[in-house]
C-alpha cells in the first residue's frame, strides 16, 4: 500500500512581505519579548473567577508580530483544542490535503490469476473514511475489482491486523481498540475488540463479494498470520565451499500480490468532521493512523511520538507540551498558548493543498478559504443546532452571534477547563492567531469561562 508522505515543508517560505520565514527543521523559533495586554483585552480577563488560570497569546499572521500575551508558557489541560495538534499532524503526515489513505485486498502469490484462490487478505492503514458501499471508497468496490479480475471462489477471508496493537488504546478514556482496518458505520456503534472488528469487516466483505458475484466458502474470519521473509537455505559446491545464496524465492514464500485496492478522498473531509462537532472518536482514529506500522510501531506510544516529531518539524515549543491522546479527553495532556499559537502560525503559512509552492500570499488563501486546515475549523456565529454539531459552526455555532467577527477556531471543555483557540480577523484585516486556555477547579462556571473567551475575542479584534 502507497503512503503519501512528502510534505513541502521548504515550501514554507511565504509570499514576499509576510513575515515569518521557513525554519530549519528542528530550530527553535524565536519570538519578541511577550508584550503587555491592551485595556479592552485586560477588562475582558477581569471576569476569569480568581481561582481560575488563564494562558493567552495573540499574534498578528501578516507582521508577525506578538500583540497580547498573558501567562503564554502555562502548562495547562487544553481538552479538545488538543484536537488542533491531531489534525494538524495528520495533515502533515499525509502530504496535505491532496494525501490519502489505502485498502487493499490480496492473494497468495501462487494463485495469481486464478479464478478459485484459497483466501483474501483484507491490508489497510487505518483509513477512517472506508465504508462498506459508499463510493469509491468501499469494500463493495474492492469487490467489484476481485471480480474483474476473474476470481470466483474464495476459501475464506482474512484481516491483516498486523499494522496497530489494539490493546494498547484501551486505557484511553474512549477504551475503542484502534483497528488496522475500520468502517465509517461503526462510528455509532464501534466494536469493543479487534475480535469484533474483524468479525464484523470480514462478515461485511463476505456480502460484498456475493454481491458482485464472487463466492466465499467459509464463515470464519482469521487474522492474517505475520509475514515471514524467505531466508533462503546454506549451499555449497561439491568439494564443500559456501556459494551464494539462492536468489529465487519460491513462489509459495512470496509476499501476497494485490488483488484490488481502493484509496480515501482528501483528509480535509475527515478533519471538517472531527473538529467541528469536536468528534472524540474521530480524533483518536486519526491519531491511530500515525501508528500503523511500517512507518510506526502500531502503538498508542509510536503515533504520540510520531505527533511530537510533527510538532519538532514545523519548529513548534514543546516545552510544558504532553500528549496523552487525541482527542483532548485526557487530563493528562498538556498544551501552552505559545505551543498553540505557533502550531496555528505555520499551518496558516503552509503551501497550497496541493503542497506546489503557492501563487499567492498565505493571508488570501485564508481569506478567500481555501486553507484546508483553517477551512476544518468551527466558524462562530452561524446559528446552525448546536446539539446536532453538523453545520460550518459546529461547537461555535451559537457563539459570538452578532460580533460581526471571522472567527474559526477549536474549542475545549471538561470539568473546571475551557479553551478556544484559532483564527480571528482583526479590525486592520489582518488575520490574528490567538489560542486562551483557562483551568481552575472542576466546578468552575463554564459558561462564565467562554462568556470571557468571547470577549477577549472582541476585545482582540477591535483592538488590532
């Protein structure tokens, strides 16, 4: 399965004028003194509850200049602006918006082309968009190449489960086993097992082929067995001397050939639907992907490691930064408004969704949005039914309503902790990178806490 992985970092070299420019890959960034608070920005934060601690930093995108800043090196629990750093290291991770994901079915080696095969092996990478019939996209289609390609028999079917540990995404506050292979239909009701998971692909898969016309024998659905490369026997020449290995692998010991394969859209889809509505297990599917292994170790650990490699590459401050999982769920993560405010600056300044060097300024592909990570964000104010969470407003739907404000950003709640983090345009028209994290005792008024957030958001605004 092919993996889309280069990104143009170098491409972030922005549009002559702006500016931030490119940094080395793991240089620290290195930002002005922190300035001081404007007087509508500080009557705003008046209203936090005294037991309540606040982490705020506002940056201006066009000069680059930080604005506001109070308490910006916090270590605090972000809940689910947390979301902000899955999606943006999935992005990365994929190549942009223009990467995908894969599926793939395959067969023995020896049985290729034949119409009758002992098994097929059902291969992915975690893809959180595969459904069993919708589009392209689908096990019904990976049928429908089996059949093309002349098999009429099968066996029996079987999962490849080698790409993540399930058990280790137990402890989270979720506690789904991330599976290498998921349905877009169990989002509702998803399996408490990798056992359950491959009973259900497999049984689903199964249907699938009837449909198209191609028989399966067995019921039973195995897990693949790991691949274990050929090593080929000692030889030697007839008066005892070591020869060279052998370099033909016999046929039986050959990897599995492809048989059909099938790839995602864009994951800008995905993201929408996971930042918006603040989707927990979404997020954590997204986080599982960049586990899977060759690339990762399939654990829960490697694909937060992998996430904190992302975070070095684009030169964000990890200092007081901890990633316990992806979706924000976790009291144990840690986030600073500098780390957030950073991480938004570069996925603001990033090159075009098709990660070509951009022709045209960072500030008007964000204005005229088409900035695929910005364009996943809530939008304040749009009215939309919040407990539906289906809308551009998701979470900030009924939010800062008559502001008059183009606010896209990530919100985060959990007992005693509100945050909001993302995009505002300011009163000169430039675009403002602002991230607010507050955490106090877990009875704090919450209401209150985002009544704040608000107005320190038209306080921002108004005052740059």
């Amino acid at each position: 399965m092919r993996r889309v992985l280069t990104f143009c970092l170098a491409c972030l070299t922005l549009w002559p004028g702006s500016a931030a420019q490119a940094p080395a890959a793991g240089a620290a960034v290195t930002l002005r003194p922190d300035p001081g608070l404007d007087a509508g920005v500080r009557r705003a934060l008046a209203g936090l509850p005294q037991n309540v601690r606040a982490g705020l930093l506002v940056r201006d995108l066009t000069t680059g200049k930080l604005l506001e800043a109070r308490g910006a090196d916090l270590s605090l629990i972000p809940a689910s602006t947390l979301k902000l750093v899955t999606a943006a290291s999935v992005l990365v991770d994929r190549g942009g918006a223009d990467g995908w994901w894969s599926t793939e079915l395959t067969v023995p080696a020896a049985e290729v082309g034949r119409p009758r095969v002992s098994h097929l092996t059902l291969r992915g990478n975690a893809d959180p968009t595969l459904t069993v019939a919708d589009g392209p996209n689908s096990l019904r289609a990976l049928a429908k190449q089996v059949y093309a390609r002349g098999v009429r028999e099968v066996g029996a079917l079987r999962v490849d489960e080698s790409g993540l540990d399930a058990r280790t995404w137990r402890d989270l506050p979720l506690g789904v086993p991330m599976t290498a292979v998921r349905l877009a239909e169990w989002h509702d009701a998803p399996p408490p097992s990798a056992a359950t998971a491959r009973a259900r692909v497999g049984a689903a898969l199964s249907r699938e082929l009837g449909r198209a016309g191609v028989r399966v024998l067995s019921d039973t659905v195995a897990a693949a067995p790991a691949f274990r490369p050929y090593v080929p026997p000692p030889r030697t020449d007839d008066q005892g001397r070591t020869l060279p290995p052998d370099p033909l692998v016999p046929v039986e010991r050959r990897p599995e050939q492809g048989a059909a394969s099938v790839r995602s859209a864009s994951p800008a889809g995905v993201l929408a639907a996971t930042l918006r509505p603040s989707d927990n297990l979404r997020a954590e599917e997204l986080l599982a992907t960049l586990a899977v292994r060759p690339a990762g170790s399939g654990t829960l650990e490697a694909a937060l490691g992998r996430e904190r490699a992302v975070l070095r590459r684009l030169s964000v401050d990890l200092t007081g930064v901890r990633l316990a999982d992806g979706s924000g769920l976790s009291r144990e993560n840690r986030l600073t408004a500098r780390a957030l405010v950073q991480l938004l600056t570069v996925m603001h300044d990033l090159p075009s969704p098709t990660g070509q060097p951009r022709a045209e300024p960072p500030d008007r592909t964000y204005r005229e949005r088409r900035n695929a990570f910005a364009e996943a964000l809530p939008q304040a104010g749009t009215g939309e039914n919040v407990p539906a969470h289906d809308g551009r407003g998701g979470t900030l739907a009924l939010r800062l309503r008559d502001s008059g404000l183009d606010v896209r950003a990530k919100t985060g709640t959990l007992p005693g902790v509100s945050s909001l983090a993302g995009y505002v345009t300011g009163r000169s028209g430039h675009t403002l990178a602002f991230a607010l994290l507050m955490n106090g005792p877990e009875d704090s008024p919450i209401l209150t806490l985002r009544a704040v957030q608000d107005e320190v958001v038209r306080a921002v605004a108004a005052a740059h």
